[in-house]
C-alpha cells in the first residue's frame, strides 16, 4: 500500500497509459477494485471509500450512443434527470437538484455565483464525446469541494494528450457520425491526439443538430392528448399569429445547434513533472424554453417567444504535477483555472413588439492546490482552493418592429460578486488490512457583494454585503469481511453559502409569482448519514444496498414572502404578482435507499440493476421538499462475444402524486397530469459491432414501445421511439 497510490497516479496522469488500462471494461469485471479519483482527488480503490461512488466509463458512453450527457446519466439508472426543453438535462442527487449539486470538470468546479436552485442545463455544455469518464459521488463532499456538494459531486475526466513510446511518434483518431430518428438528430465528431516524447496534444470537436423532438404515442390512456402541441405561435407579416399545429406528437420549437471544442497541450520534461494546458469551448444556438412555450393564460397560449440566448462556456486551466517522494508531499498538483460564462433569456409576450433580453456574464477566476503524502499505513491529502465570481448583468427591451432598444430590470444586481477560500485535510489509516478508517476536515469562508440598481429597487434593495464560515468535517469506516462482505458507514457534514442568485435575483416564476431578493438569507447546512452492505464475489457478483439519511437546517426554500416594508405583493414589468422569495426553513429531512446489482452469467452475458428511493419533508411547514424523485432505476441484460456487443434493457420511474409535490411550484405540478406524475417505462436495444479493426457501426431502438411519458418535474416529454445509427473510425 506504501507505493500503490503513487504508483498509480503516475499510470493515470501519464500520458502513455490510456485510461482502459486502469480502469477494466465495466463489461468483463464486477467487483469494488474499480480505481476512482474524486472522492479525495487522487487516485484509490473505490473498495476503500466509504462514500457512494458510481462510475460511468468511456465505454459506457460510448454503447449508449448518448446524445448529451444529461442523457447518459439518465439512461445510467443512476442519476435522475429533469428536462424543462430538449437543451435540457437537470440532474438530481439524494433529493438535490441544481446548484446543490457540485459539476466539476478536469478537477475544476463549474458551479458558479448564478447558478440557480430551480433546474439547470449547464451539464450540457460538457461534450459526452469528449470524456473519458464520469465519476458520481452521492452525498456530501464538502471537505474535498467545499461549498454546494449537498447531494453529491458529479466529476467529469476529459480525454487526455499521449506521449509517444519508444517508437517516437504516436497519432491516434476516434471519428463519429450519428444520426437518431426522434429529433433528427444529426452528430458529426472528431478527435485526434498527436504524441511526441515529451509533447503531446489532444484535440476533439463535436457539432450537433437537434430538429423538434417527437414524444411517444402510447401509454397515457386515461388523460388523452397529454402533451400533444396542438398550437403555436408564428411571426407573419410583423404579428404574431396562433398556428395549428399538424403533427400534435412533434413538440414544436424543441430544436438547437451546439458546437463543442476541447484543446490540450501536454508537456513532460522529465519523468515526474508534467504541464498540461486545458482548453474547452461549449456554445449553442438560442434554446427555446419548450414549457414557457406552451404556457396558456386566460386560454390562450402567452408567449411569443421564449428562448434561452446562446448558451457559452469558455474554460481555460493549466495544471503542474510533481509525482516524486519530498518531505512535504509525494504528489503536488497545482490547477490555476479562468471561466467566461454567458447566458441569456430572451421573451417577449404574444402580441407585444418588445422583447425583454437580459443577459448575464459570469467571470470565474480559480486554483486548485492538491499534495498527497503516504506515510505508512497513513495517507494525507491536504491542499486549498480559491475562486472569485464577477457578475455583469445586463436588461435591456428590444422593439422588434423599430429596433429601439431601452433598459429593463437585470436579472442580478450587475457588478456583483461571489468569492470562496478553503483549507483541507484528509486522511486514511490502513488500522488492518481488513479495516480502513477514513476523516477529513475542511475550513470555507464565502462573500457576496451586490449593488442594486436604484432605477429599479426600492432603497431597501440598495446593497448587499455578506460572509460566512464553515468548518466541516467527515469520519467513515470501512470493514472487509470474510466471504466478500463488505461494510462501511459514513458520517459527513455539508454547507452551501447562498449565491449571488439565491440572494439577489428578480424573476417570475411559472406559477405566476415573482421571486425578489432577500438580503438576509444564511447558509444551509446538511449531515449526511449512510450506511452501505455489500456482497462481492470477484468477476461474478457485486450486490449492494446503501441506506441514506441526510438533516438540513436553515434549508433554502422558496416560500410567499413579505417585503420589509410590509408589503406582499409587487409590480414588475407593469404587472402585479404575489411575492415570494428564497427563505430559510428551520429543518428538514432526506432519506432512502439505493441498490446495485452485477452479475456476470454463462454465454458472454451480464445482467445490471439499479433502483433508488428517496423521500424528503420539510419539517417546520410539514410539507413535502422539492425536487424529490419518485422511484426509479434500470435493468439491463448485456451479451458481448467477439466483435458483437448487445444490451437490452428497461428505464423506469414510479409515479409522484400530487400530495407528494412541494407547494413551492419549482416541481411544475402545472406540467403534470391531473393526479401527478405518472409511473412509466421504456423499453430499449443497443448493439455495436466491430466490422474491422478501425471501422464499427453501431445502432439501436429506443422506447420500443413509443410510450408516451413524462418525467417528473419536467415540462417536456419523453423521446418517442428512437432509432439511431453510428458509424465509429478509430485508429
């Protein structure tokens, strides 16, 4: 154990091991010696962490044929995914959704000042095509990530540059068309890496058409005509005309662009010091707003448009590694990072010449510092982190027919400003080889400045200064028992400090309210409590069962709202609504379970199953917690002989009544049947088979049955059934 970590951070930092040669095909081996990274961001045996880890391979990613990686972690079974639109995908954690859930790129967070609490499709701007793979971590993680892993930390690996080997020189392409029925979906990808001895580079590119996505036909038999778009709206001749819509199943204005680019460098001196420079470019086409689309007021449909603007990520970081034993560390990693983000609403009501853009511009600055030292039985990883968030948040009403262009309310107080600093130290003692124990500690401290803007804000909006500490801490034991049992229990506390958005945002929400800023709001706290059993036998079986139960207090929760001044209601955009605002509620609770089957049977197969349950309440109001999935999971049946690989399986969700749907409006009970979200499954087939040695098609049917259905929270439908066809050069 003294040299294993070390030793392997080397195979997996460097460039000449891909990463297949660590990490065994999920297909051929089931069992817990799986190496992961992000539960202390360095590499050790998921056999040894007590905290729930699933990983998703390139492998994978790559049967699954995914058109984002919202959809892969969907059609995972393990992560539950809300949709508002076709350029969606929201994932929610143990009960967390949005910006309780910590993304992280390349060991960089993305979470920034103005993710929201509702649901987000940032996961998006992260190529599917690009990664070698995802690591989902349930539960708290504040001590390695501070603030914002409440539910869990989602961390993506992009593919990384190779070295050449003694031959000098090494060229490598993976290529990719794709093309799928239900969106006419059109996918075009290319990467290729170029290895020297001590360079190398790493370029991929992915462009992406989506047409209106298609729901299923079936299924909904009680509530006919659920989901059907029966209307739309068109601009003719300068006005907005209401247009029948001939294909009720297309879901009309669903359709985007997007255009994904990553670049590295690679420089390796001499064995033990490496310098990587990681470039990323994520944007779209506008993305319309499906569910605002087809919203109806007074029975008639109420907007004309309502689009998010082009969605833009522009990432930049450099990484030093030093791998070698000094007095202080055996490992240093050092990731300076810079972020320019850009989002965008544009809407404008049915019949109105004015369009309200506001556009928001997010400047993240960041450094990573992470040092491992093995000392014994004893490993130490301590290191600190630094990021500050600038905001410039710009409104502006555009007349369509003149071009005049006015100022609106911003969405956020522009110039505002959102800064973290934390300290970390974790540590595993190795007490025998049969038991591990496992804590950490972590100190964060956040601030948040706002201004408001007078021309919009009574003078009790004016400023905003806030700061918070937090010093949270974990302690999990794992014990390895005989016959392949295994037994681990964790406790680990959480923080989230409210964010620019939390704090100071205006905007109206679906349900008719408008959500106004509240100053006073304090950070929310969690203790995540689990416990897992596991049984494994090495290559045949792997069957556990996690039990979770997570305390939240001062949780952030939107609820109807009195201004200081005493009032509840407040006019905006020339319209009165029904104030509400983010509050902290006293206390609330999560809890459920998750289970996870591998078993490998006779003739090339494989059989997997997951299931999740989740139940949350909040414990003051005595009302259900938003953002709470309802059961669901997958099973899947697996052959793989020679150069054919096929999967079946089924993807599933129970049903959510209305009684169980939060009073705050963020689960869009609107977008629902009469009694609530519906139970459903589909059925679905994927096949790939390696017609040579570089060239393999692969094709598959999606929702066999073209049920119609709709996930919960989402105000889109399902994809209908979906054929799609792939042809992969690799080389």
């Amino acid at each position: 154990m003294k040299h294993l970590l070390p030793a392997l951070l080397e195979l997996f930092a460097g460039p000449e091991c891909p990463a297949e040669q660590f990490s065994p095909d999920s297909s051929k081996v089931i069992g817990l010696s799986e190496v992961v990274v992000s539960a202390n961001r360095t590499l050790e045996t998921k056999r040894d962490i007590p905290q729930q880890i699933d990983v998703l391979t390139a492998r994978r990613i790559r049967l699954q044929n995914p058109a984002t990686i919202a959809d892969a972690l969907q059609n995972s079974g393990w992560v539950f995914v809300q949709k508002s639109q076709h350029g969606g995908g929201s994932p929610v954690m143990r009960g967390f959704e949005a910006n309780k859930v910590l993304l992280v790129v390349d060991g960089v967070r993305l979470n920034n000042a103005i993710y929201r609490a509702g649901h987000l499709q940032n996961i998006l701007s992260v190529d599917a095509n690009a990664l070698e793979r995802v690591e989902i971590l349930n539960g708290a993680g504040a001590v390695m990530y501070g603030s914002d892993a409440l539910g869990g930390v989602i961390s993506l690996y992009t593919k990384q540059p190779r070295l050449a080997d003694s031959t000098g020189f090494a060229a490598r392409t993976t290529n990719l068309l794709r093309y799928a029925t239900a969106a006419r979906e059109k996918t075009a990808h290319t990467d290729f890496s170029l290895g020297w001895k001590r360079w190398a580079t790493f370029t991929s590119i992915t462009a992406t058409d989506f047409d209106d996505l298609r729901k299923g036909r079936h299924g909904i038999d009680a509530y006919p005509g659920f989901g059907e778009v029966k209307q739309y709206v068109e601009r003719q001749n300068g006005k907005d005309v209401v247009v029948a819509n001939d294909e009720v199943n297309r879901q009309k204005f669903t359709g985007y662009r997007q255009l994904d680019v990553v670049q590295k460098l690679l420089f390796q001196p001499k064995t033990g010091q490496r310098h990587l420079l990681n470039l990323q470019l994520s944007t779209t086409s506008d993305v319309p707003r499906f569910d605002r689309l087809q919203t109806y007021r007074n029975g008639a449909l109420r907007y004309a448009e309502w689009d998010y603007g082009p969605q833009k990520r522009l990432f930049g970081s450099y990484q030093l590694e030093l791998t070698r034993r000094r007095g202080l560390f055996d490992v240093l990693r050092l990731t300076p990072a810079v972020q320019a983000v850009e989002e965008s609403r544009l809407v404008r009501d049915f019949g109105k010449d004015v369009r309200q853009e506001n556009t928001e511009k997010v400047r993240v600055l960041s450094a990573n510092l992470d040092l491992f030292k093995n000392i014994g039985r004893h490993e130490l990883r301590y290191g600190a982190e630094l990021t500050h968030n600038r905001v410039r948040s710009i409104g502006e009403g555009v007349n369509v027919v003149t071009g005049a262009v006015t100022p609106i309310v911003t969405r956020y107080p522009n110039g505002s400003t959102y800064a973290t600093q934390g300290l970390y130290a974790a540590h595993r003692w190795e007490i025998t080889d049969r038991l591990i124990l496992s804590d950490g500690l972590r100190y964060s401290r956040v601030q948040v400045n706002a201004e408001f803007d007078p021309r919009f804000f009574d003078t009790q909006y004016r400023q905003v200064d806030q700061s918070s500490a937090s010093l949270d801490g974990n302690v999990g034991l794992v014990a390895l028992l005989p016959a392949g049992l295994r037994l681990s229990g964790l406790v680990a506390t959480g923080f989230r400090n409210p964010n620019v958005d939390d704090i100071n945002k205006t905007f109206e929400q679906n349900n008719g309210t408008l959500i106004v800023p509240n100053p006073g709001l304090k950070p929310e706290r969690v203790v995540n409590y689990e416990v897992e059993l596991s049984e494994t036998v090495q290559d045949r079986l792997l069957v556990s069962l996690t039990g979770f139960y997570t305390t939240l207090r001062d949780a952030l929760v939107v609820r109807p709202f009195t201004t200081p001044d005493g009032k509840t209601t407040t006019t905006y955009n020339g319209q009165t609504y029904a104030t509400v605002a983010t509050v902290n509620t006293g206390k609330a609770r999560i809890r459920g379970v998750a289970a996870r089957a591998q078993l490998a049977l006779p003739a090339h197969l494989r059989l997997d199953g997951t299931l999740t349950y989740t139940q949350g309440r909040d414990r003051v109001a005595d009302v259900p917690l938003d953002h709470i999935s309802p059961l669901y999971g997958r099973a899947a049946l697996t052959y793989q002989q020679a150069k054919l690989t096929a999967e079946g399986s089924v993807l599933f969700n129970g049903r959510k009544r209305v009684h169980e749907y939060s009073p705050s409006g963020e689960d869009n009970l609107p977008q629902a049947t009469p009694v609530g979200a519906l139970g459903w499954y589909t059925l679905n087939l994927r096949t790939s088979y390696q017609l040579t040695r570089s060239w393999a098609v692969q094709a598959g049917l999606e929702n066999i049955l073209d049920t119609n259905y709709r996930v919960f929270a989402s105000g889109i439908s399902g994809a209908g059934r979906n054929f799609f066809l792939a042809v992969r050069f690799e080389r």
